[in-house]
C-alpha cells in the first residue's frame, strides 16, 4: 500500500482507515525530503531512525482517536523541541531545549510526527525569507522567487510535500507572507490561542504560533489540536467556551475592503488577482463594503519605525550589545535602531495602537470579514536582493498591522500572474473569529482555480454552508 | 422642610418622596460650602444662582425617574465640564471645555446637581493632596492631615457634607487614598467601564474615573449611573451584559490577605486596625487565606519608576519642555525623569506588567476578593513636608499595582488609630466585580464602628445575603 502522494490530513486519515502504516507515511516523507534535497531548508533534521521508530510506535499503538495521528510536520526553528537546539538561525544564540514548546507537545500528543526544525529570517525579523546565514529555502512554486519569510522553510516544507503540515511564527506577516509565495495555506490564529511560551521573543506581546497547510480544513485541524491557554504562559488567553476552528460556511457574508485608492500592487496582475478574489468572494454570496483602511495602514508602519521595534531590541539586547557580530547585518541594523526608541514616544504608538483597536471593534460590528492582499506582489530573489529593506517592508503593507490591532487571519492562494508568480487573499476578523475566517477561505480558495502547493493538485471542495429559508436571517456568531 | 443634614442618597430620595424640592437640596449644599469655608476646596464653583436655577428646573420636571434627582455633586478639575475651564490644578495649563465628559453628561442626566470643580494634586500625580498651587483642601476628619491625593477636593467635599458624592480619577490610587484619609468610601472601577473621554491624562492606558461617597451603596449608585462604553474612547470597553454595581451580598466569602510579613504599617494601631478588618470580614462568613504578594508590591514599584511616569511625561510633553516654569516643582520633577525612559527598557516593565496579571487572574479564579490595607498610614501635613516624594511613594505601597493589573478596588473606612487619624480597608477584585467589592464592602463598613465622614451619623446597615439551606453551595458569579 502506498502512502498518498498528497499528504492532506483526510488523504492520511483514509490511508491508516484503510489499513496503511504511519511507518510508510513516515517514509514517503523521508523520500520527499531526499528528493527536495534543499541544504537550505532544515537547520536541524530529526534523525531518520527516530521519525521511523516514532512512527512505528504509533503504529503500535494505534489512532486512538488522536487527529493527527501519523501525520509528519516540521517545526520552525525559533520554537522549543525538547533535546534540540533552538537558533533562531542564529547559530550563536542557540541553546538546547529542555521542554517542548506548549504547541508542539499538543502535537505530539495528537499523534503527529516531526521530521526537524527549518529555516528563517534570524530571529524571525523580515518577511522574505532570505535573511538567514543558512542560505535562503527554495521556493518551490517559483525557483527564482523568494519563499517568503520570516518562516521560510515552514512554507516550502509544505508546498514541497514534505510535510502535512508546519509550524511558523506571525508577529507581522511571517505567517502568511511565505504562504503566498508558496501557494498555500497560512493561519495566523489570534493573539494569545496558542501559547507562546518555548518560542524565541520576536515582539512578545504580539507573536504568534501560526499554521502552514495545503488546505484551509487542514490548518483548522491543526489550530484546534493546539489552542488553548497555558496556564503559566502570561500572553496566553482563554478563548470563548464555544471558540472552535473548523470552517463555519455561511450563505452570507458581510464583507469590507480597503477603498481602491489605498491598494497598493506590484503589478496590474496583481490587482487583477485581488479584483477577482473579491468577485469570487461575492459569487459565494458575500456583500462587499468599501472602507477606509488608512487608520490600520498608519498603525502598520509604526510595528518597524516606532516602539514594537525596541521590543524586539529588548529581547535580544544581548546578541546586540555583546556579539553583534554573529547577527545577521540587515537584522543587526533594524535591532540597534531599536536602543535609540524614548519610551515617551513608544507611548504615542501605544495610544494608536488603542485606537486602531478601537477602530478594528468598530469595522467588526458592521462586517464579518476584511478581505486584503496578502502582499502587494511577490519579488524575485533579485529583487529583494536589489532592496533588502525596501522590498521586505513593502511586503508587510497588508500584514503588519493585524496583531497590532487584536486580529485573526487566514492567507490563501489567490491564483497566479501571468509570469508565474503567486498571489494570494487575506481574510481578516476580531479574534477567536478562526472558525469564520476558515468557512470563506476555504471556499475562497477552492474557487481560485488553483492547485496545492507545488503539487498540482485539486483543492478539495469546502464544506456546505447551511441552508436557509429564503426568509431567514443568518446569525453570525463571533466565536 | 428641612434637607436632610446627612446627604446620602436615600435621605434625599426620601426627602424628595415627602415633597421636598431639589432647591432645598441645593440650598443646604450652598450653604455648607459657605460654612466649610475652605479657599483650597473649589477652583471654580457653578454660580450659586446657577445652581439654584438647574435645582429649580429639576424641581420643575420632577424626577421622572432619574436615580440622581436633586443630589448634589462636585468634579475634580480634571474632568471637563462644558463651558467651564479645566484647569489640573495648572493655571497655565487650563483650558475651557466645549463639551461634558461622558462621565460628567451621564450624571447630569441622572438629575445631579453641579456645585463646582475641586482641587486636585496637579495633573493628578500625587497620592497626598498637597501638590497645588491652589492649597491643600483641609481634612474634615483630621485638620492636621492630608486630605490624600490626588483628588483632595473630591473627597474633602464628601466628607465635610458638601457633596452627597463627587469624581475623582484614579491611576495609581487617587481615587482609594484620599478615601481613607477623610474616612468615606472610594470606588475605583475597572478600566475602561467609565468613559475617560475628557479626562487630562495622567497614564492614559491606566486612568479611571474614580467614585467618592459617604457609604457603598451610593458609590455604586453613582457608578451604575456612568458606566458604559462611549463608543469614541479608544480605552473604554464593554461590561459584560450581566455587569451590575449594587451590593452583591454572599453568604460566605474566600479571601485573600497579604503574607503577614508583606505588611508595613506606619504604626501598630495602623496594623491593629488592618488586623480588625481582617476578623470581622471573617465574622461576616469570609475566609482569608494568606498569599503572597511579592510580584503585585515590584510591579508596583514600577509604576513611578518605569515605564508609566514615561506615559504621563507624553501628555504632558508641551508643558514640561516649553513651560516648567508653569509646572509644581515636585511634579515637574516626576515628569521630567520620563524624559529619559528607553524604551527598550519599557518592553520590561510591559512583560512584568503581563505576568503580574496572569498573576492576578490566577489569584482570583481561587479567591473573590483581595484584603489589603488602604495605605501603610495617614502622614501629617508635617510629615509629608518633611519627604515630600518618599512619604507619598509609600501611600501608594497597597494601591499603584491595581490598574496595572486590571482590578477593580473600594476603599472603606476601617475606624481611627488612638491619635484620631482614621485608616481604611480595600477590596480588590477582578475587573467587573464592583457588585462582589460592594457587597462586602457595605457590610465591613457598617461593622467598623466609625460614623459616615466628618458628619457623625451611623452607617446604614448593608443589603442581607440570600439565605442557603446548609447543603446548598453558593455560586459566585463574576459578572
């Protein structure tokens, strides 16, 4: 019997249904990474004897109903796995892991198996994926693009087939930017769902445990297996008793987005692929509403020019101060910018940030759902190279301000611009919103006419949303 | 008919119920301004005619069920009050206010009569009532004593029987210390569940909007009658629905008290006191358990020392570096050392601040209500001359951590020390749980043997708990 050549969770589920092993999905995951042969993706590879005796174990034990039970992932490698290193790719901050994260070991105990820790922006600092001394993953839709960042390999570990499923981190994008540039799924969950804890700092109080998948079914599956707050975790908070992640479809949606005048792209492809994002969105009976977007825009550009910059500084102040010489150049200059910050101005952010908030509450009273481009367009590897700065904070446009504000969000493919390159659609809403983000999503991509991944193929159709009576009003829960 | 000499609530209610008319309300108001005849008291009083004129409308339209019909009340002067100047107990700094605070329009329609806006410790920073150029307001209690800060004339007001309740604001304890100092009741509510819209900022992410009254039950009156989003305040939330203020009485109460030897008291009746408290809430069916309080007192400490006098200093930016001149010289003093504030260092005091409350929270999901002293003592007008800065830092020893930590606190009296000077209990809880704080509240304070204020008069006897069969295991709720 052999291991499906797609590794979506339902592809593996009816595989063990059927009697396969979780030792041959292990292997097959193996063969993938042979034949990827990327020296660029994994900074640390669990060794293959243990992922086959792990696998051989739960073969052992059988699923016990556990919902990733022989599922192979991969782990970005600023996430604590219990006997590795943890790097930050940043060979000389590394130090060995006494415990798994929180996230991962809610994994583990729901029967997933990891393959090894990859590669990112050092210290999860950028958007591009190429600001690593490990050399830049490669993107495996397009080979001459950059595979987006700061979780670069969480990204192409999927798109690749690799792995079912990866964990990144999303503190302005990191999330969700990789996701377009590989043609896949990113969910960046709400603030504060999954613990933090074990997960080197980027910007404390605004990271995020994020989900990479080839579907959006299979990035809630993953969500639900790890949410829930840890008790000594202080950023972590308890979701709404009825917060669940699974699509929640919908014959209505209240949709918004930015007034064209505030969209910025790269190319007219690529304004012509968020056009017809949202042309599709209304034909799965969404109503979209113009807003005005240029508060979050604001508040977006202060996470790198203003006080969330010496936050990051603040975690990392003695890679900065006593060995800036083993950092990263492009990263070492954005972290020393932050020393400079006065906290009297640091407060004039926060004061915007609370209105932007403040703002985000009152769109989500009107709307369910922002629908945004993922990024204004994806750059080469050239490009980035030509503006390591400039094009990295362009790729933020539509990204940094969501975990600024208290927000969830969901990037799917968006379908592709005439040279090849990705693009994708981002679905915003409040936190704990998960479940509504993934019922459009899942839609939204299974109409984008695009396939998973690098792997040509189809996107499973989403789930049906419930009907109704033509004289029924929909209620649209929030949690 | 005469006004009732003590103005609670019910006595003027049942005042007005036996035909008795808002001007004589008004008129004994004026009249005990007259008699208290303290120039440090008012720094803009409503125009006696005035006064009269908005009482005899009232009493024109009667009360149609407004909770606040005819009781008179004062503002500290750094709330705004349409067509009057706010000044911050600053000349230079005064401005005139175009519209009502939210807080102040809200009691205005409840019926409530304006007598004028009372002194403050300038811009609200201080805890002890002698920090304006204006005076210090005289203590109706102890003459030789502070009247407690910030909001001096706020309380003095209500215990001298000028005002049936006043506003103060609270950030660091403003609105618990002078409570204690001129034994009445000080209500404190949780962020954001009054409006600060129109409110000078001292730390805007922590300001309250603080209640002064003679007993409990009018305190949370006065708050039922002003709370409630605004929906244009970026720091004002949602209650959540089932959010009351009225005492809520329980049979039993689980406590919590600080270690013993996390106590400091300016004196062993200080401590005696503290210690009756203790027991009688024990008598009234608590238990107190002693826990430690080592990470609320640091992040204490860190309010004036961090990263938040940093945040009053950016309010306050224009008069610190264009007018000090302008600014108290203790205050200028304060605000000028959040000129130096790096704000890499701030993103310290945020982390601490987020584990103090995770702290918090779990502190409370095992006890209802936090015991702790009001202050260590009431200092002398001598004293605080003497160490103008040190003896007010400890004033605030029991209260700087509670904003910080989202909580809501009541100050109640708690009787007088050999020497006369009175000390007072505060309850702290979650925020929301002002009707828990309420109703042990009023049950400790009409068992403290003291009288209401400086007026003599008997506490009224608290709401009764609901009877429980033994068997019968109470519920507490949050809300």
């Amino acid at each position: 019997m052999t291991a499906p050549a797609i590794p979506t969770l339902p592809a593996i589920a009816g595989f063990i249904a059927a009697g396969g092993s979780p030792v041959a999905i292990a292997d097959a995951a193996l063969a993938r990474i042979a034949a990827w042969d990327d020296p660029a993706l994994f900074l640390a590879r669990v060794d293959p004897h243990a992922v086959r005796a792990r696998a051989a174990a739960l073969a052992a034990e059988g699923p016990r109903g556990r919902p990733l039970f022989g599922v192979p992932f991969v782990v970005k490698d600023n996430i604590d796995v219990a006997g590795m290193r943890t790097t930050a790719a940043c060979p000389d901050y590394a130090y060995t892991a006494q415990e798994d994260a929180p996230a991962v070991a809610r994994l583990l105990a729901a029967g997933a198996v990891l393959l090894g820790k990859v590669n990112l922006d050092q210290f999860a600092t950028g958007l591009n994926g190429t600001r690593s001394p490990h050399g830049t993953p490669r993107n495996p839709v397009v080979a001459d693009c950059i595979p987006g960042g700061s979780s670069s390999g969480s990204a192409t570990a999927v798109a690749s087939g690799i792995a079912a499923f990866s964990l990144g981190t999303d503190t302005a994008g990191s999330g969700r930017v990789p996701a377009m540039a590989c043609n896949i799924v990113g969910l960046k969950p709400s603030l504060g769902l999954v613990p933090t804890q074990g997960v080197v700092p980027a910007c404390r109080s605004l990271d995020c445990v994020s989900v990479f998948a080839l579907t959006v079914a299979d990035a809630a599956a993953v969500l639900q297996a790890m949410a829930g707050a840890a008790p000594e975790d202080r950023y972590s908070r308890a979701a709404p008793p009825s917060w669940r992640a699974a699509p929640a479809p919908q014959p209505q949606w209240r949709l918004a987005a930015p007034l064209p005048a505030q969209l910025v792209f790269d190319s007219p492809d690529d304004a012509a692929l968020f056009d017809a994002a949202l042309a599709r969105a209304e034909a799965l009976g969404g109503s979209v509403t113009r807003v005005d977007m240029a508060p979050f825009l604001a508040i977006a550009r202060r996470l790198y020019d203003g006080a969330w910059v010496a936050e990051r500084t603040a975690a990392l102040r003695g890679m900065v101060e006593q060995r800036p010489e083993a950092v990263h150049r492009v990263t070492l200059g954005i972290l020393r910018a932050g020393l400079d910050k006065r906290t009297v101005e640091a407060w004039e952010d926060f004061h915007e940030a609370a209105e932007a908030r403040r703002l985000a509450r009152a769109l989500f009273a009107g709307v369910d759902i922002l629908l945004l481009p993922t990024a204004p367009g994806l750059p080469s590897l050239a490009d980035l190279a030509a503006e390591p700065v400039a094009a990295n904070s362009r790729l933020g446009t539509y990204t940094n301000f969501v975990n600024i504000c208290d927000l969830a969000a969901l990037a799917v493919p968006a379908g592709f611009r005439a040279d090849g390159r990705p693009a994708g659609v981002t679905l915003v809403g409040p936190a704990f919103a998960e479940a509504r983000l993934a019922g459009l999503g899942a839609a939204l991509h299974a109409a984008a006419g695009v396939t998973l991944g690098a792997l040509g193929a189809p996107v499973p159709p989403p789930p049906a949303p419930p009907d109704l009576a033509p004289d029924e009003v929909p209620l649209l829960a929030i949690g």
